[in-house]
C-alpha cells in the first residue's frame, strides 16, 4: 500500500513539475500571516464566529446508481484564514447569491464535484490547480487495494494547487468538513454540494 501510494505521488509531482506552474504568492500577501504552519501543513480556522459558513451535502449511490445514502456534514466546516479563500471563492466556485439568514446577509454560493476513485483514495480534490494534475496507477498487486478494497472516508476538502513561493508546489485544503464515517465501494459514485456562505460586508 505505501509503496503504490508512494508510485502514485511520484507521477503526480513529476506531472505537477513537468508542467506549467504559477507561482503564488498566497503565503506572502500579508506581513507576518501566512498560511503555512510547516512545509506540508496550513493554518485551518473553524467556521464558528467567523465569516463563513461551510456545508456539505453527499449522496452515495453505487454502480448501478442506486442511492445508498445523503448525509450532510453536522459540525463545522474549517478553512483557511487568509485572502486565498477569498479569491477562491469570488473566481473559482461559482455564480453567487445573496440571502438573508437570522438579519444577517450572505453570499451564497454551491458547488458540485464528484471525486474519482484515484481522488478519494488519495484525499487529493483540486478546484484549481495551476499545474495538471494525471492520476495514474499501473496494475498490480498494490492497486489491487485501490480498485477491488472499500474504504472508510470521514473528511472531504476542496483543494488549491499551485506552487507557492517559498514552499513549492502544494494542494491546500481551503474548504472542509467531517462528516459520519462511511465505507465506500470502489464502484461507487460519490456526488458532493458544497454550500459555503461568506456574510456580505
């Protein structure tokens, strides 16, 4: 398993070198806020008292579309504190809508994505990416894990890929939620709604 993982993130980076990168400058827009806590980690905030608002809604059905089940995601979503989001989510989810909540107004966008096996398997769902980004697995006894094994997902993310100066390239996760742990057949067809709210100032 480590070692097909592994393979699989060495195509991905030769992919995400070989291709056209650009640089971002995300962690360096204000003085001494970035959004890197290390090389691979970023500061993730919750949506309680802030200015967004983050939902999920999954449906699951399996290979002969036959629903399984909807759940929605019940705890608050996190995301990173910072004006990449913003930008994320004015240029990348959407057409916009304002509604009212308890006198308060909002932006509200949805977003719906169905993630590949390749995707949920290594937890890696682009909204972007600067680079292209090839999910490739070559049969054998590892992917034997990937295409005939169930597996057990209870995080979902929306990513940004880009390069990032001073860190190189990266998926960040700007968006995400929990939600009930659920097994999930490789067969199966994940549909996700993202709705994320930002209060209108």
């Amino acid at each position: 398993m480590k070692k097909f993982i592994a393979l699989l993130l060495s195509v991905i980076l030769v992919t995400l070198i070989a291709g056209s990168v650009q640089s971002i400058y995300a962690d360096h827009l204000e003085q001494d806020q970035g959004i890197f806590v290390s090389d691979a980690e970023v500061i993730l905030a919750t949506t309680e008292d802030s200015n967004y608002q983050v939902y999920l809604q999954m449906v699951l059905r399996n290979g002969d579309d036959q629903l399984i089940n909807v759940t929605e995601s019940t705890a608050n979503g996190s995301f990173i504190p910072h004006k990449i989001t913003d930008h994320v989510f004015d240029t990348l989810m959407g057409e916009k809508e304002i509604i009212t909540i308890d006198n308060i107004k909002y932006e509200k966008v949805q977003y719906i994505f169905n993630p590949t096996l390749e995707q949920r398997f290594l937890g890696l769902y682009p909204i972007f990416s600067a680079i292209t980004l090839e999910f490739i697995s070559e049969p054998g006894p590892q992917s034997i894990k990937l295409y005939e094994e169930s597996q057990d997902y209870s995080i979902w993310k929306i990513h940004y890929c880009a390069e990032f100066e001073g860190h190189g390239l990266h998926c960040i996760p700007i968006f995400q939620v929990l939600v009930p742990t659920m097994t999930i057949e490789p067969d199966d067809v994940v549909t996700h709604q993202w709705t994320v709210l930002r209060v209108l100032s």
